[in-house]
C-alpha cells in the first residue's frame, strides 16, 4: 500500500498487536468521506441533521464521559524526566510502552483500522511536517480529513520525504480508567487510547502540532504555537498580520474571523489560522506564519449571529457538529444562539433544563477553514505571512487590562510567560479557576517551560524586525459580574491600537509593566461603554500588580535552575518600578 517501508512495517506491526479485521488505507476522496459518512449513519455514530437546511451536516454524541480533553491522562515520556519539565505528566518510555502495548492488545477487534496519511501545512510549504495516524474510529478518520491535507497528496510527499510523526489511536473501551495520550518526542510518536474526543484523538492537531512539533521546533529554530494567524487590512489597503495566544476557549477562533464594527467601513480581517501556527524566522529577519491545519474544530457555545456572523455563516452545511443539542427540525443547537427551545439535549435526552444546558459547554464543530467568508488564500501561501503583532491572552475578571504593550521582546517573553486564565470546558476539570498558562501553552508544550522561554528568548535575538508583542483581555467583569468590555468585532478596536504602535503612530503611557493606551488611543467611536470603565480597564493598579509579580515570581522559580536569568532580572525590574509607583 505504500513504498515507505517503515511504514509498512508499522502498520504490520500495529495490526498484529491491535487484531482489527480489516485495514483500510485513506486517499481523502470526496467518495471515501462519503463512504465513512453513510457507514457511521447506518452505525447510529452519525445522525443526519435536515439536509434542507444543513446540507451534508451531521451530529455524533460522543460517550457522556469523553467530552473534553484530558490533562490528567496526558504524559510527555522523555527519557529524562526533566526534558518533560514540572508542566507535564510523565512516564518512563519503556514504562508507557508495555502499559501502552497492553492497552493496545486486541483493541481494534471486530473494527477497521484506518490508516490516515496527512499533512500539516500547505501540502507543498517546507515548513509544513507529515503524520500518519492510525485509527480505530471513522468519526476520527472523518474529522481528520476536514482538519488536516489527509490522504493521497501527504502519503506521496511521506515517501517522497521519508520521515513522518506516528500516531496510534484506538477508541479502546471509552473507559477514563484506561484512557492515555502519550507523547515519545524522541520518537515522533504519539499512542493515544480510550477517548474518541477532539485534541485527545484527532492527533494531527494538539499531540503533533504543538506537543510533538514543539520539540522538535526548539531542536530546528522555530516555533510551534497555540496562536490563532489573522490578517487586518486598513481601508488603505494596508495588510498586517497578527499571530495570538489565547488559552482554550478564550477566544481565537472568534478572532480569527471578527467581523469590523460598523464604524469601521473598509476594514478587512482576512482568517488564516483559529488554533496553532508555526512561527520561522525568515531571511528577511521578520517572522513568518503557517497555520498547520486545513480545518476548524470551535467552541459552538457562545456562537451566534450576534458574537460571529462568519462562523454562523460557515456552518450552514458540510459540518460535523460534536455534543450539540438539536431542534424539533433538526437543526443544531447550542445556548446562546437562538432564543429557540431544542428538542433534545447533547445526549440525546428530550431537552429539560433540570438536566443542565442542552449543548456540553464543550460541544464543538468541525468544518473546513475554506468554508469561513473571511479565509484567505494565503493560508495556501508555502511560505506563509509576515507577523507584525504577537497577542497574549487570557479571561481574567481583575487585574489584567484590556490591553498591555511590552516593552521589548524579553519584556514580552516574560508578559507570556506569566499569563494567567480562568479554567474551560475544554479541558475536564473544574471551571473557572485562575491557573498560569504560559502562552497558552500549559497542556500543549512537549517539553520544559524553562527550556522553552530560553528558546523563546534565543528566537527573538535572530529577529532583526521582531513583532511587538502585546497581551489582551476581553473578560474584565463589573461587580455585577457582567463583562466591561463588549469584545468579538469591537476587539478590531484594540487591534488598531496594536498596529498603530508597530507602525509608532500613537504614543502610550509607560508602566513598569509594559505600556497602556492613553486617553482616547481605544477609538469608541459608535461604542457604549462609560469614562469610568474605559479608565478600569486601560490603568493598572500597581498594589494588585506587585502582588501579581510575586506569584508570577514563584511560578517562574518552580520551574527550577533551567529558566532563564533574564526573565527573572525582567520581572525584578517590573517589581521594583511598582513598589517605587506603589510607594
Ligand atoms: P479553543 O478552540 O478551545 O482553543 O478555543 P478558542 O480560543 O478558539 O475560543 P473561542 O473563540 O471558541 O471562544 C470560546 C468562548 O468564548 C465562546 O463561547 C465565545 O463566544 C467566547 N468569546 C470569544 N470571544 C469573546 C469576547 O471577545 N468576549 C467575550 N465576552 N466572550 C468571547
Ligand atoms: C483546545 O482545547 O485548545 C482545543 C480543542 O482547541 S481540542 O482539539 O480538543 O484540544
Ligand atoms: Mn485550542
């Protein structure tokens, strides 16, 4: 089937341990992913939604208890452990090998095992890698032809190339006592079991795109991100681009495909990328971004005409929605679309609110990035685009401000580095809860953070024309709890203010912090929001700050002797200028 021996041999090998009944090599047809479709309908995997209104739309429900993904189960298996750092879970490789083959044994019984070749990247960029993943579930092969360059064209360029990340996965028992995703950077391989759920089995996206291409970007020089690649185009015509970092479910995909305020006329966001991007440093000492993957697999929550025409737009048909409710005409249906009732909740249940919302606040869609209004063939570009700005973000209710210039590149290292957010539903656990996550990148990086701000570092010193970097939150809440700024299309605003700076159009306020927008630097023009809360959320309150830089001050010596010294001499000089602001 392929004339890459090693990958004949690992598909022999993983058949002989896993005992499926039949092997199936995926070429990405349109024929194939109808084949899959119609096999998953008949199966119940697949329900069709009106095909009157949703077009080649489908749900699947997945187990109640693999809704999100895992932290907790996840493991980097490096031989030394430290190489993993205190950010991931970790096991011994040959320890997670035998629990792994156990796991494995016999697992694909009675199913077809589906061998999917894909590509990450613009099928002909030399910055984009190959995997092939192997899987057990045609829910996963399905999701992984719209996410990914699946088939043909990637199984060509692997043998042409030779070298390719392994990804095992199998359904298992859907028990959470036998669930695993591991991680072997040394051996570009990913093993994943007992969860058929997003970023936990679809292993082109988080195992490869960030946790194993994040290994082996610091080994190459570049980057692997959790960053959302836009374009904002200025009535001028004038095109920059802005790469952002925002934890799960705290706002990138919306971002990504903002539509301008109406005040903001000839205003163009051109969508290149909602999740990952990897960041090169080009010849011309700018750095430069392709997004990996060819789909969208977003938050549907939250999701309207009102927050996100595009996306409303984007998903009228060829949509596989995940743990949505429906209507009575089989509509999908997620709270705060419609003021429609559903008829049935995401397990199917006739829809009772006793039972908690109708759609798992994690319920996602995926849908390919060609379908959104805003895509913009330069995602196809082999190079990839021009980065002007770098976002952090996060959802913090205090402190943080709407948004924060860095100083420089070290000062914007250490602004990430020490970004902090409140919990999801993306990932299991409890909601809400403030917890660092450096550069959004807390479950997602595949090796020693103290490792990865040195090489955040190192980058930035090859860049002769660094972005600025800047970090943002859209979720500062009143006391009432209600959100102070309106964000989706009114963040354009902010993001002005952001290229003004590039460009040094616009002057700011200087804090030992990094720099705010003076009076009237946010344009809220047409915009209601009040004198009082436009100066809470553009000021720091450097008793709260200097209590911050404290913790953030632990959080950094937590990660031991391997983080860098200069982000602890930046952070003793934002500590000093606050006690001094402080008095
Ligand atoms: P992942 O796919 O998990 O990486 O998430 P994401 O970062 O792409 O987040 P997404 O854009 O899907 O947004 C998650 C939730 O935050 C949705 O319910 C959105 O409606 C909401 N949200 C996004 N942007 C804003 C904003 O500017 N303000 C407010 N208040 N909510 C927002
Ligand atoms: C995230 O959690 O950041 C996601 C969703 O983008 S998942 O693919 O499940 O990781
Ligand atoms: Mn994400």
């Amino acid at each position: 089937m392929t004339s890459n021996q090693a990958l004949a041999d690992w598909v022999r090998e993983v058949a002989a341990l896993t005992q499926p009944d039949r092997i199936h090599w995926c070429d990405g047809s349109q024929a194939e992913y109808d084949t899959l479709v119609s096999d998953m309908l008949r199966s119940g995997t697949l329900l069709e939604l009106d095909p009157e209104t949703r077009p080649h739309s489908y749900l699947h429900r997945s187990h109640p208890s693999d809704v999100a993904r895992t932290e907790h189960l996840t493991f980097v298996c490096t031989p030394e452990r430290d190489d993993a750092g205190p950010n991931n879970q970790w096991l011994a490789p040959a320890e997670a090998h035998s629990k792994m083959d156990a796991l494995f044994a016999g697992a694909m019984r009675g199913r077809t095992l589906y061998v999917v070749p894909y590509c990450m990247g613009p099928i002909d960029s030399p910055l984009a890698r190959c995997g092939v993943e192997i899987t057990d579930s045609p829910y996963v092969a399905a999701n992984m032809r719209i996410m990914t360059r699946m088939g043909k064209a990637a199984l060509a360029r692997i043998e042409r190339e030779g070298s390719f990340v392994r990804g095992l996965h199998s359904l298992g028992d859907l028990d959470p006592e036998r669930r695993f995703i591991m991680h072997f950077p040394q051996e570009l391989l990913i093993q994943s079991i007992g969860s058929g759920y997003g970023g936990n089995a679809l292993l082109g996206k988080k195992c490869h795109a960030l946790r194993i291409a994040s290994y082996q970007a610091r080994q190459e020089g570049w980057l692997a991100e959790h960053m959302l690649i836009m374009g904002v185009e200025d009535p001028q015509g004038r095109l920059h681009y802005i790469a952002a970092a925002f934890p799960s479910a705290c706002g990138k995909t919306n971002m990504a495909m903002l539509i301008p305020p109406v005040e903001y006329q000839g205003w163009k966001v051109k969508t290149i990328g909602d999740d990952i991007a990897w960041l090169h440093v080009g010849e011309d000492g700018r750095l430069w971004a392709i997004n990996p993957e060819a789909g969208f697999f977003g938050v549907a929550p939250g999701t309207s005409r009102h927050t996100n025409p595009n996306a409303v737009d984007m998903l009228e048909h060829d949509t596989i929605f995940t743990n949505v409710a429906m209507t009575g005409d089989g509509r999908p249906w997620w709270e705060g679309l419609s003021d429609e009732t559903p008829a049935t909740d995401w397990q199917g249940r006739p829809y009772d609110p006793a039972n908690g919302p109708a759609a798992h606040p994690n319920a996602r869609f995926t849908v390919s990035a060609r379908q959104c209004p805003s895509w913009s063939p330069e995602a196809e570009h082999p190079a990839g685009v021009p980065i002007t700005a770098i976002i952090f973000g996060g959802r913090r209710a205090s402190l943080a401000p709407l948004v924060l210039e860095a100083k420089n590149w070290q000062h914007g290292v250490l602004l990430g580095a020490g970004m902090a957010s409140e919990t999801t539903a993306a990932a299991t656990g409890k909601v809400g809860v403030v917890r660092r996550d450096p550069m959004a990148m807390q479950p997602f990086c595949g090796y020693h953070f103290g490792d990865y701000w040195a090489h955040w570092l190192a980058t930035g010193a090859r860049l002769t024309k660094a972005p600025g970097i800047y970090q943002v939150n859209w979720f500062r809440r009143d006391a009432e709890r209600r959100f102070l700024w309106p964000g989706y299309g009114e963040n354009l605003r902010v993001l002005k203010w952001i290229i003004e700076r590039c460009q040094g159009q616009v002057n700011a306020e200087q804090t030992p912090v990094g720099n705010l927008p003076l009076h009237g630097g946010i344009d809220l023009a047409g915009l209601d929001v009040s004198r009082e809360h436009m100066r809470e959320l553009t000021h720091i309150d450097p008793q709260a700050w200097l209590a911050e830089m404290d913790e953030v001050g632990s959080f950094l010596h937590g990660f031991g002797p391997r983080v860098p010294q200069a982000l602890h001499d930046e952070r003793e000089r934002a500590a000093q200028g606050l006690r001094q602001l402080a008095g």
